[in-house]
C-alpha cells in the first residue's frame, strides 16, 4: 500500500532541517512551519473535555516554540466515525507532519487507527490505555493476537490505577462493600465492565461485590433498571464510566427515587465543574479520577509555568475554573516540540515516529517516557502511564464548587487536602 508516508519520502514534500529540541533550523526561517493537526470533542456530549483547547492552542502559538508550528484543528463532534473522517482529511488534505489527538477512546481510538493505517505518527493522551490499546486490536477477547502499533503513542493511565485510586477513597468510609456499576455500550464502558479484566476482579480482590446491570446507550434517558438493580442488591456506593449528561439524568432520577447511596464515584461525567455545578446540592461530595489539577507539583517544559500558574491563568483569561484537560492538552503540545526539535525530517513519519518512541521529558503532568516502566510486554512499546489521585467535589456557599483531592496513595507526590466525606 502506498501510504502518506512513503510518497511524502519519494519526495513529494519539502523535508524541515532540525537540530536539538527548541532549535529550529533553517527550513523554519524560510516560511516553512511544522504542522500539527488537532482532534477532540469540541460539540457534542464530549465536549467537556475540549473546553480548554483554544486557550491552550493560543497560548502554544504565543510562545516562542509555537512560532515553528501551524496548529490545524478537527472537532470529532463526539462521534467515532468523523474522528476518522477528519483525521484522514488532515493527513491526506492538510499534509499534516505530525498528529495529536486528545479525550475519550470514541476520539483517540478512530484517530489512531487511521494514523497507523496511513503511516502518520500520533500521540494520544486522556483515556484508559486498556480501551485505547487492546480497543484498537483486531480481536480485542485474544491476547495472543494483540501486536503493538510502529506509529501510534499514547500516554495516561490504566484501569489498575483508577481501581487502586477508587478503593483507596472507599476504604475510608463504613460501607457494606456492595458496588453499583454504571457501564454503556462504548469503548470506555465495555473495558471497564468486561468481567474477566475490567474493574470487578480488582474490586473483588478487597471484599467489594460489583453488581452490573449490563450495557445502556449513550444519551439514555430512563435509567430505571439500574436504579432498581441497585437498590435490590443494597448498593452503598455507585461507580462507572458514564458521559456528563447521562450521570446527570442518573443522579436526578435515582434521587426521584429514593435511591442516595452513601458513595458515588464515577469515571468522566464529573470531571469538569460545569457538570457538577449542573447537579447543585446533589454534587456535593461527589468524587472522581484526577489526573491534573492546579496542585500537581510539576511545571512545563515549554513555558516554566507550574500546575498552579497555569490554572490561574486560564481563569484569568476565560473566567471559567480550571478544569482538568487544561494540564493535559498543554501536555501534548510540550511533547509535540520536543519530539519535532529532535528529528532532521518533519516529514519522515519512521523519523518522527522513533523520537516518539525515545521522548523522555518531565511535562506539565509529570514524566512522559516510553520506556515500558509499570506496563506489560504486549503495550510496553507504545504506552506510557501518568499518576493517578482522587477527589472529591466540595459546594461552596455560593454554588461553585471545589475539587479537593481526598486521596493520594498511588502518587503520593500529588499533596492531599481532605479526606472521604459520605454523601448520606
């Protein structure tokens, strides 16, 4: 097959000279700027998750390494099938040198499929690696089938993490140990509530019984059979990986009711403020996965900013809390320059893709090294894990809300500032 790749090394395009990272050489002075396309979820139920791209897109293109690139961005709209789309319209039309694609496997899994099928080097970042790796396998129920991919990276972290995170915030209340699971019929839902290697064994493995329901549609609007499975089973605490508006017509209509167990921790839907603040006196003391927030202790690699300064200049410059894609999109950019300042052909795609592969950097949201440290064999090559905590959503006087990491143990560089309320 004729790729993108291949004809780009016959010489159809204009390769870019570089030296070391930050140091681009004379292709760039000439008007010849490296190209990176964008995808995420800008509209749709998603679109949480792209709520700070422009800020950090603008604030890339600010600094002096942004002046080497030209951004080209793609709104997925939530849907699987145009992520694909438009990553084949960025590769193919845009001649793009370099794709990074961020937020939910419905995103990050047709992007990089498409990147790998072309030729075209991709870094992902901002879902389980478990949906993103073995989602994209061609039969994801054989392991022995499983094979790494030569041009798609991804950094975050696994489902082993979020079990250890939400186990760690459970145990530090009284419960009867009985778990309601929440799980649709996409790629995040079925990894998570796969029997055999999703979130039930690990929470087995310390006296916790998980009662699933089985698999709902996204944008459901009647979640009464949960709700009763789970008051049938006495469920204490509720968990899941749910999209923002449908934990919100969850949590409305088991509170209609009479269903308010003691815990509710959910993966995705309440991430973002907007969505708590959604739900009023219901999101109190809420709690969910963090993986960035304005208390990481780490810094950028582009800008000198800590996890601090850059939250509060997002606030300052959109008047909207921080949220926590913020610390990872700004991420994706830090890794972008320094793989592209250490390849001497922007448009050799097997260049590019081995400086992916030897990136070893310190980022807004901690070490970034594919370098295999904490994964197994099969995904060592192309996936590299981020530190996990957890929090917990705290309502102010005035309905804004709080998010106060309540446990640390997995990553105890990441402070605490409370421990586990319950919520009834």
């Amino acid at each position: 097959m004729i790729t993108r790749r291949k004809l780009l090394r016959s010489g159809a395009a204009t390769g870019l000279a570089m030296a070391a990272p930050g140091l681009f050489a004379p292709a760039i002075a000439q008007g010849a700027k490296i190209r990176l396309g964008y995808v995420s979820p800008q509209s749709g139920p998603l679109a949480g998750f792209a709520e700070s791209d422009a800020y950090n897109i603008d604030a890339f293109l600010a600094s002096s390494a942004g002046a080497n690139f030209e951004v080209i961005v793609k709104d997925s709209q939530s849907d699987p099938n145009r992520a694909a789309a438009v990553a084949k319209e960025l590769i193919v039309d845009d001649g793009i040198n370099l794709m990074l694609v961020a937020s939910t496997p419905e995103t990050t899994n047709p992007v990089a499929t498409t990147c790998e099928a072309e030729g075209m080097p991709v870094i992902s970042t901002m879902a389980p690696w478990q949906p993103w790796f073995i989602g994209q396998q061609g039969n994801p129920g054989d392991p022995a089938s499983w094979k790494p991919f030569n041009y798609a990276f991804h950094y975050f972290w696994g489902l082993e993490d979020v079990i250890a995170v939400f186990l760690n915030m459970w145990n530090q209340i009284e419960t009867n140990k009985q778990v309601g699971g929440l799980f649709p019929n996409d790629a995040d839902g079925n990894a998570w509530g796969d029997p055999n290697v999703g979130v039930g064994p690990g929470f087995a493995a310390q006296g916790y019984t998980l009662v699933d329901p089985g698999r709902f549609q996204n944008l459901n609007d009647d979640f009464s059979s949960q709700i009763n499975a789970f008051k049938a089973a006495n469920a204490e605490i509720v968990t899941g990986v749910v999209i923002p508006p449908d934990f919100t017509t969850f949590r409305n209509q088991a509170l209609q009711q009479g269903f308010n167990p003691r815990i509710i921790t959910v993966a995705k839907a309440i991430l973002f403020p907007q969505s708590v603040e959604a739900l009023g006196e219901a999101g109190n003391n809420l709690s969910s996965e963090v993986w960035w927030s304005a208390q990481h202790p780490f810094k950028s690699s582009l800008t000198g900013q800590s996890a601090a300064d850059l939250a509060a200049d997002f606030t300052a410059k959109t008047g909207r809390p921080w949220t926590q894609p913020i610390g990872f999109i700004h991420s994706l950019f830090e890794v972008a320059t320094n793989v592209m300042g250490r390849v001497t052909d922007a448009a050799d795609g097997d260049a590019v893709a081995a400086a992916i592969a030897a990136t070893d950097m310190n980022t807004m949201v901690g070490k970034v090294a594919w370098n295999g440290v904490g994964m197994p064999p099969f995904a060592a090559a192309n996936v590299c894990k981020t530190p996990l905590v957890g929090g917990q959503w705290r309502r102010n006087a005035d309905g804004t809300f709080a998010l106060v990491i309540v446990d640390n143990k997995t990553a105890p560089e990441i402070p605490a500032a409370g421990t586990m309320e319950a919520l009834a």
